[in-house]
C-alpha cells in the first residue's frame, strides 16, 4: 500500500527520508556486534552512520523552520518542540538508568556525577556541555537545539530569511575555523576551577532558560529580542569552543548543512530562486567536504574518503527525495519515520543489552548473524512502535493543543493585506513588520533572503502540511 506524499498533513517523502536513515543508523551501532565482514567492506568507503545522521541535520532544516514559521509564535515554537522531544528522550534516559541497574547497560559515567549529568541533560545539551551522551545517540540533539535557537533568534529579529548566506557562512567556517577551534575547552577549564563542571552546565542552562523565558513571556519585542539573543548567543559559544564530540569543524558542518535544508525550503516555497538554491547548496556540499578532507587528514585516507561520501550522498539523497517529492511513498516507508524518533533512541539500549549477555557472543556463521540482526532491528522497531502511540503520539497531540493557543502569528497577519493592516496585525501578534510582510504576501524575499518588492504568488501548501517532524534526529 502506499499513500500520496501530500496526505494526512505530513510530508510523506521525509519521513521516508527519517525511516531509511534511521535504519542506516542502527546498522552503523550494530555491525559493531554482527555482520561485521559486511561493516568491513563497506565501511572502505562509506561510514553509513555518519552518513545517516547528515541525512537527518538536511531534514530537520528543511522542516522545523517551516514549522516555526507556520505557527508565527515563538511561544508555539518551543511548546510544540518540548512536546515533540521531552517525554521520550526523558524515557530514554530512564532506560538507560534502568539498564545500568541490572547490568543491561550504561551509563556513561553519569553515575559518578549525577547532578552534572542532570544538568547537561536539561535542554539536551550534554554535546556542548559537561555531561555524557546517554544514549550515546543524543550528541545530535545538542546540534538540534543549538539550531532551534538560532532559528528562533533570527526569527525574533525579523532576518531569518537570509538561509542561504548562513549555510554558506557556516561552510566557511568550517573550512577556515576548522583546524583551529578547541574542544571541550570550557569543560576543561571547569574541571580545573574550584565550582567545576556542575556550574559551567548551571550556567549555561541559566542564560538560556533565561533568554526563552524572556522570548515566550516578554510582553513586548525588545524582551523577547533580547531574551533570543541571549540564548543564541550562549548556545555559539557552547558550539565554538566546547563541543566533546566527534570533530573540532563538527558544530560548523552541521549548521551549515541545517541552513541548506532551510534554504531549499524556500526554494520549495518560491521565496528563493531554485538556480540560487541549487547553486549554494553545491557550495556548501563542497565547502563541507573540503573541511572534513582537509582537517582530518590525519584520520588517514580511508576516514577521509568516508567524509567526502557521506556528505556528498547524504545531499544527493536529500536532493532525490524532495525532486520525488510528490510520488507516492510506501506506507512502511512512511511509517518507519513517524516512529524513528523512538528507533534512533532505543536500539542503543537494545544493543546494549544483546553486549550484556555473553551467550550470545560465541563465533557464528555468517546466515546466523543475518538472522540475529535481524530479530534485534525487529525487537528495535517493535518497542518503539510501542513508546510511539504509547507516548509520543499522545503527548504530541496534548502538544499541538496546548501551541495552538499561541499559534497567532503568521496566521492572524496572512489575512490583513495592505500596509498599514499588516503593520498594526504585526504589532499585535509581536512580530518584525518585515517578516509580517512577508506572510501577509505583499513583499517578498530576494534571491538572498532580503525582503523587498511586490510579491508574487507561491504556493502555501507545503508550509500548511509540515508537522514540524521530529528533526534531524529522527
């Protein structure tokens, strides 16, 4: 069976893209375990879990800004995203816990430092702070926030347009910053300093909890503007100067590669010109790889061939799904996304516990280790098929409820066509008059993401159909 890539208010064709990366993903963890001939033989020239989770970075660039400014609220924005995010990385992290204590699992270190650990957790951060990756999978989501952050500090400030100069900005950076930018520098500093690790991580939660509170609850724009500069700001540092894994130009890469999806967005959306988009996407996808070759040369000549594959395939692949875009996708397919949230936190914890038993270790043929990989992918699927309609589903639906309420934005301005209506709906609903402008439909976007002159028209219906999906974790 299949469905149309345009039902059920979803884009069908990225959850797609979501469910296959996923599964790249828990092929990249357990070939570590099984089928490791075939790892060996692949892995000369593709590393399948980088490969996956750059897939997942395009993805959520193209879908979250869509989200942000469908809603027109910071307010909705960050319900939404607690809501889509929270409750199953908050199970996740009590499996994990769960697992330690029956010697099923790890912890990572966390149990020797519980309350820095807590702290590095609290917005998903532990990446870009002093805290360890539990399950070794939520370094990506450090990424995600950062982003979410910068999106909702751009918005703010009426320039969130501009997709195009970021990614390019960003794949610069890469390229020029990459051999040079520290690692975990703050971290090292605080475990040097007489507070530690527990106030480098109080801290940075502090400043950034701070910055949302003042961008949701500030009654007026200079508040909120002020309060999404805050968080932005902190979370640049965070991503600059400590970031604990896997590469100095890491935190560079990814942005850039979330802006290219964003950018393609727009060229989807006919505010950006699909020549330029194209053009800037090639720059970026070079860019990117020019840093990962360059400054990891002394990974040796196999890494860097995995580099240059990954990025190039995972932008290809992006690039073939969305031109295939309105075909039909297979309902499995589809499917796999709509849970792969749940897949890309479980199957750690459900490697983990194959590890933990020893039996299951000895020397097997070939045909015997197909089959165990495939009954663990089936135990993988099969229990986050159930944390999603026991969880996720419900918790997103109360979501979507509780964000509806701050929904105005957008909406309330795309009705108030002409100048003035559109300056006193801006003012109203908090939002830049420029960015107004732009959702009423009487300016429009250049090339580079500038607002100026008189629209024309462009279709809405993709902005109407995204959910906000899960990101570029899956």
């Amino acid at each position: 069976m299949s469905r149309s890539a345009k039902s059920a208010g979803r884009l069908a064709w990225l959850d797609a893209l979501r469910g296959f990366a996923a599964l790249c993903v828990v092929f990249d963890h357990g070939s570590t375990l099984l089928l490791r001939p075939a790892r060996d033989f692949l892995y000369q020239w593709l590393n399948l879990g980088q490969y996956g989770v750059f897939v997942f970075f395009l993805v959520s660039g193209y879908i979250v800004p869509a989200s942000l400014e469908r809603k027109g609220s910071l307010p909705a924005f960050w319900t939404s995203r607690a809501f889509r995010l929270y409750p199953m990385y908050a199970v996740a992290i009590v499996l994990a816990t769960i697992a330690y204590e029956t010697g099923r699992g790890t912890l990572r270190g966390a149990e020797q430092h519980p309350l820095t650990s807590v702290a590095s957790w609290l917005l998903m951060l532990p990446n870009l702070l002093a805290g360890p990756n539990v399950p070794n999978v939520i370094w990506t989501l450090s990424y995600e926030m950062v982003f979410y952050l910068l999106l909702a500090a751009l918005f703010s400030w009426g320039v969130h347009r501009y997709s195009g100069g970021y990614a390019v900005t960003w794949a610069a950076g890469a390229v020029a910053l990459g051999g040079v930018l520290p690692m975990a520098a703050l971290t090292h500093w605080a475990r040097h300093s007489a507070r530690g690790p527990l106030a480098l991580n109080g801290t940075a939660d502090a400043l950034i909890i701070a910055g949302i509170a003042l961008a949701v609850f500030g009654r007026r724009r200079p508040a909120a503007r002020l309060g999404t500069a805050l968080a932005a700001l902190t979370a640049l540092i965070l991503v600059t100067v400590n970031q604990g894994s896997p590469f100095p130009w890491s935190g560079c890469v990814v942005l850039a590669l979330m802006f290219t999806g964003t950018l393609l967005y727009r060229a989807e959306q006919g505010q950006v010109g699909a020549a330029t988009a194209a053009g800037i996407a090639v720059a970026v996808l070079a860019l990117t790889t020019v840093a990962g070759v360059w400054h990891g040369a002394h990974y040796g000549s196999q890494w860097q061939t995995q580099w240059a594959s990954s990025v190039l395939l995972a932008g290809a692949t992006f690039g073939i799904g969305m031109a295939a875009r309105n075909r039909t996708v297979p309902r499995a397919a589809a499917w796999l996304g709509v849970i792969s949230y749940s897949v890309y936190l479980l199957h750690p914890l459900v490697f983990d516990a194959y590890r933990s038993v020893p039996a299951l270790h000895r020397t097997h043929t070939m045909p015997v280790q197909a089959e165990l990989f495939a009954a663990l992918v089936i135990v993988i699927v099969a229990a986050s098929a159930v944390t999603y309609y026991l969880v996720e589903k419900p918790v997103q639906r109360l979501g979507r409820r509780v964000a509806a309420r701050y929904t105005t934005g957008y909406t309330a301005v795309a009705g108030s066509v002409g100048g003035g209506a559109v300056a006193a709906a801006a003012a109203e609903a908090g939002i830049p008059p420029a960015v107004a402008a732009v959702a009423a439909g009487t300016t429009e976007p250049d090339a580079a993401g500038a607002v100026s002159g008189p629209a024309t028209a462009r279709s809405t219906s993709s902005s109407s159909r995204v959910a906000g999906g899960s990101g570029g974790s899956p």
